[in-house]
C-alpha cells in the first residue's frame, strides 16, 4: 500500500466530517431523536434544489442558508404532525422527511438541467476527489472540503462548549430546563440548525445517505463505552475519526482481497464506523454484551456462594451436619435454591479457595470466616421475612421466596434499619431466631 500526501488529505477530511457530526449527533442520540438526523439528512434536499434555482451558485453559505431554513422546518413540520395530528413521533418522522426528500429529489433533477449541479455527488459523496479543489491556506493547499468541514467542527466545538450546560439539562430532562429558565424548544430548533448546516457541509464528503451514519454511529458507540456526557462527546470525535482513517485503508486494501479495483471510501468509512460499533457493543467495559455476560455471571457464582454458606449455617443450626456432605449440596441446592450443578461446583470451588468452607473426610464446614458471611446472609433474610410480614400481612409460607431473593442485596444500615422499624425482634415469623447484630462492614 503506497501511501500519500493525497490519502492523508482523504483522512483529514474524512476525520473533520465525522468530527462535526458526532457533536451534535450526541444529544441526538441523548434526546432520542436519531431519526431526526435521518429526517433532516434527506429533508435538507428542497433547500439546497431551492438555493441552486433561485441564485445559481454553490456558494457555501447560500447552502448552509436554505439547508438551516429546511432543517428547522423539518422539526416543525414533525413536531405540527406529531401533536395536531396526533401521530406516533417515529411516524411524523417519516411522513416528513420522506415527503421533503421525494421533493427534493424532483427539484434536484429539475436544478440539475441548469446549473453544475451533480445529483450523484449529493446523494453518495465525492471524498476521494476532495484533494483535488484545493484553497491557499497560510501557504499551504488545503481541500476546500477540509477548510469547510473544519470551520463547522470548530464552530460545533463552540457551540456545544458554550452552551453545554443547558444542552445537558435540556437533553436529560426538557421540563425542568423550562422551569430553570433554560428555553429547551429555542435549544431544540438550535440543535436542529447545528445538524442542518453540518449536513450540508458533509453532503460534497459522504453524501446525503452515508451522512447519517456519521451523525450517529460514533456517538452511539461512545455512548456504550461511558455514562459521562464530556467524555461521551469526547469519545464519538475520536471514534468517528478513526472510523474515517480505518475507513480510507479499508477502501485501499479490501477491495483487492475480493478481486475488486476500489471502492468508495465514504461508503468504508461507514462501514469501518459499523464495525466500530460491533466491537463497542461486543466489548464495552459497561454496557457491552460480554462485559455485561461477565456480571451477570459472576453474580450468579456471588448468589450461589451466599447460597451455600446460608444453607451450610442453616444445618449446622439444625444439628444436621450429615446433610453438608459435598456429594449432596448440590441436590439440596436444586431443591431448596434452584442452583445448578456446575455453578454449584464452581462456587464451592470458589469458597474453599477464599477460605470460607473446608472439606473433611467428605463434609463441608464452614470456617470463622465463613460462618460469619453465612451469619449477615441469614439475619438479612429473616429480618426481611419480619418485615413484609408485618407491613404486609402475607401468611409465613409466602414469605420465603421473596427473603431467598432479597438477602442479597440488604446492605448493613439497611438491615439495621429494618431492624430499627421492627424494635429489635429475636425470630423470624417462622419462629427461627434471628442472628444479632454485630459490629460488620457495609
């Protein structure tokens, strides 16, 4: 792969598009309103066909003048449809934009018989010719593409660092935004404005129809990898850059595995933004499939250890101690807890080697420490059986299931709590006695 000063000025320009994108895509995709992106994406079409009739020129802010005007109208007429109509959100979305585009695209045509207007590039982007139309810039060529779309990253920048405050109040919980004196419906269609004019600068990069996975894809990935806004939008910058970079490389290198000469980078850029995605969705540290996999997991191992320490104290409470023979935990298990065989093997695995059970001559005990576990656990479920059967009057035999849940998660101020309410009791409604407090962690 031979690389030059031409590819870097495709990845720059790439980069800078995703840049201004991914800003104002955040709060689109914090306000729910991915779809508006779509819709102004597409609706955006009647007011650039409507500049190119009326002035015959290309020129940048005649576009960013008909594409804002267009943008806002959009979240009008969505909003017009949504409430005066009574029509689902996502369905004025629809009617909207797919009613703006369809014009759009007949003005287009019409437009495109008497002024340099290429429908193609509009519609699917033009990125590797961008290095060609290059400007003087402190010296040096720069793309036209990578001056406009630099300038709109900037101003996004401003914007968002400006008003980011109200944007995160306004974006989290409108109504109280209003009631703080913020106005959220001048924000919204400022926001509608942002994503209009960012657009229209993407559409000679990435075209009307790709331009939409850099409006979202880079935020929605950030936003799986973090709960915090600034580094949220932090995040969907960087993200969306390197989608442009691994975007551009795709182009040069994939195709030819295939036997293909090229293919469009702007189309790879959306494509290595996707896989982006995939990867965040797969491995995000939070919000990520196996991440997520993984705490489910290990929750099920910490229950089914808390299980086996409670059903260990419960026997040595009895005096059944012949019944805590490894061999036959497990059964009881399964028929008092509903734990399975191997996570039940694992979690005995797992206590021994913490130091909370040991293995004699076949019998499990439990050790000071692990005694100690099983003592908070049990006191946490007949406390809690004390309490729902005094606020709620169910008979004793219904008590237990939602105990067997709740014990562990009872933190210690909330047993003391409980404990507090039912003024100290001694046993359960069952009649067991309840473990007294001692001086233990949270």
């Amino acid at each position: 792969m031979n690389w030059s000063s031409y590819d870097t000025w495709i990845v720059l320009t790439g980069a800078l598009c995703a840049g201004a994108c991914a800003l104002p895509g955040t709060f689109l995709i914090l306000r729910r309103m991915s779809m508006m992106g779509d819709a102004i994406s597409h609706a955006v079409l009647p007011g650039l066909a409507a500049a190119f009739m009326l002035t015959g020129s290309r020129g940048s802010w005649v576009m960013f003048a008909g594409a804002a005007v267009v943008g806002v109208l959009t979240a009008l007429f969505t909003q017009w449809v949504n409430r005066l109509g009574k029509v689902e959100e996502s369905a004025a979305m629809g009617v909207v934009f797919t009613a703006l585009f369809a014009l759009g695209l007949v003005m287009l045509v019409q437009a495109a018989d008497d002024v340099d207007l290429d429908p193609g590039c509009v519609l699917y982007g033009s990125l590797e010719l961008a290095p060609l139309d290059a400007r003087l810039f402190f010296g040096t060529r720069v793309p036209r593409a990578a001056l406009m779309l630099g300038a709109v990253f900037l101003v996004n920048l401003v914007l968002v660092i400006a008003f980011y405050k109200e944007l995160r109040i306004s974006s989290f919980d409108p109504e109280l935004s209003t009631t703080l004196g913020i106005p959220a419906g001048m924000l919204h269609y400022g926001l509608m404005t942002m994503v209009a004019v960012t657009t229209v600068a993407a559409f000679e990069s990435v075209g009307s129809i790709l331009v939409i996975a850099m409006l979202i894809v880079p935020a929605a990935s950030a936003r799986l990898l973090t709960d915090r806004l600034w580094l949220t939008l932090a995040l969907a910058v960087v993200l969306g850059a390197g989608g442009a970079a691994l975007g551009h490389v795709g182009a040069i290198v994939v195709p030819s595995w295939f036997g293909f000469a090229d293919t469009s980078t702007a189309g790879m850029m959306a494509v290595a933004a996707g896989a982006i995605f995939a990867l965040c969705l797969l491995a995000g540290p939070r919000h990520g499939l196996v991440s997520r996999v993984v705490h489910r997991l290990g929750l099920a191992l910490r229950i089914a250890r808390e299980d086996i320490l409670g059903l260990l104290y419960r026997l040595e409470e009895a005096g059944d101690l012949r019944r805590a023979r490894a061999g036959e935990v497990a059964s009881l298990m399964r028929s008092a807890i509903g734990g399975g065989r191997a996570v039940t093997r694992i979690a005995l695995a797992d206590l021994r080697r913490r130091g909370r059970v040991t293995l004699r001559s076949g019998e499990l005990r439990l050790t000071p420490l692990g005694r100690e576990d099983a003592r908070k656990l049990v006191r946490s479920h007949r406390l809690w059986e004390t309490y729902v059967a005094r606020h709620f009057a169910l008979p004793p035999d219904h008590l237990h299931p939602s105990a067997g849940r709740t014990e562990h998660y009872l933190s210690r101020d909330m047993r003391r709590a409980i404990e507090d309410e039912a003024d100290l009791p001694k046993r359960d409604p069952h009649g067991a006695p309840i473990p007294e407090r001692t001086n233990e962690p949270s």
